[in-house]
C-alpha cells in the first residue's frame, strides 16, 4: 500500500505506451467477450468491479468503449485520488481484496470484475479469486492477467475452481505486457461464473 501510494503521483507517466502495453489489449477482449455473451446488454447498464483499479488506466479505457457502470477497489488511497480524477468510476472502495469478505460488496452485485496488473505476488493471491467469484452474478465474467512467470502459482486455484464447477474458462490470450529493455508477456484469462 505504502509504495503505490509513493508511486502514485507518477503512475500514468511511467505506466502508459509503449512501455505499459497491456490496458488496450485486456479492455478489447473484455468489450469481445461481454459483447458475445451479452449480446443485448446495454455497456452503459453493465455494472464492473475494477478490482485494483490503481490510478484508473482501465476504467478510462473501458468509458472510452461505453461502459460507464464502473465502481473501483484499491488498497491505496493515493492512487485512487488519480483515479478519481478521471470521472471513470461511480464509487471507490478502500480495501484490499483477500479471501475475507468485503463488507461493502453484496453477493451477485457485478456482472463482471476486471484485474489488470495486479494478480501476483504480494498483490491479489490465489485465495481472493473465492471472494471475487462471489460478487459476481452467475454467468457474468472475470477478466485478469498473470504473468508467465507467476502464471504456475495460480494453477491449482484455478483447477481448484473449475472443478468445483464455480467458473469455466472462456478464453486464455498470452498478450504483450511491459516492455523496458525486452517485451514481457502476460496471459489474459476471462472465466465464467457458473453457479
Ligand atoms: C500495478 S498497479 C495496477 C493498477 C491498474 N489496474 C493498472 O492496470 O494500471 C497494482 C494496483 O493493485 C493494488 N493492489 C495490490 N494488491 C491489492 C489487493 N490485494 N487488493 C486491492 N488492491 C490491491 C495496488 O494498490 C495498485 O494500485
């Protein structure tokens, strides 16, 4: 919390293209996948939960495709005064999503949640992924992305769920990530909500 929230002041300078190449290809297969499974939905209507929103890079990104339903959660206060300034977001929650429950949030509120950037080590763990599948609706979605590197880490969860019958994958695309000296990759996974 302590370093987003030194980071803050000059997140959208460091994070943008071409390093930070990840927000035009994760808020496309988002708009892809919403499209087709809610062909008939109003973007505008749709509600989303950016989970980790950080300074808004993915909410802004999202409006400019028509979803304007959009809360944010953070753990940093500092990033989420960036975010607020973008008129993205209805509401700001300042908390950490773990695998305890988040008081603010009912079951089924979403009908889907975003995580770009944040699913890793010391950031959102495989133990939230429970607490995120209950706030969204049955048959909604859950957008994130891991990077290869710690992409193993999260297997057994992920199995974990899939066998339980909780969610069901609906596409998985290794896109670009960061790039400083050498592109770095990331996969992109969207999961139904089955039950
Ligand atoms: C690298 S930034 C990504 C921000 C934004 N999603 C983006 O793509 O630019 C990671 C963000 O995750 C937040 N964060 C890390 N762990 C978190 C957790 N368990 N719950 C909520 N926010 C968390 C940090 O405060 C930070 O704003």
């Amino acid at each position: 919390m302590q370093q987003y929230d030194e980071w803050a002041p000059v997140y959208d300078q460091m994070m943008q293209e071409p390093i930070y190449k990840l927000i035009r290809p994760f808020s496309k297969l988002f708009h892809a996948t919403v499209s087709k499974l809610f062909p008939e939905m109003e973007k505008r209507a749709f509600k989303v939960l950016d989970v980790a929103a950080g300074t808004g890079l993915l909410g802004l990104e999202l409006n400019k495709l028509g979803y304007s339903n959009i809360d944010a959660l953070d753990i940093s206060r500092e990033m989420m005064n960036h975010a607020r300034s973008k008129n993205v977001y209805k509401k700001f929650m300042y908390t950490a999503m773990t695998d305890q429950r988040t008081a603010d949030i009912k079951t089924g509120e979403y009908d889907a949640l975003t995580c770009s950037g944040a699913v890793g080590s010391a950031h959102v763990r495989p133990s939230a992924f429970d607490e995120m599948i209950r706030i969204f609706k049955p048959g909604g979605v859950l957008c994130f992305n891991i990077s290869l590197v710690e992409d193993s880490k999260y297997e057994e969860k992920r199995k974990e769920l899939e066998d339980a019958g909780k969610w069901k994958l609906a596409c998985k695309e290794k896109v670009p990530f960061l790039e400083d000296d050498k592109l770095e990759e990331t996969h992109l996974y969207i999961y139904v909500r089955y039950q």
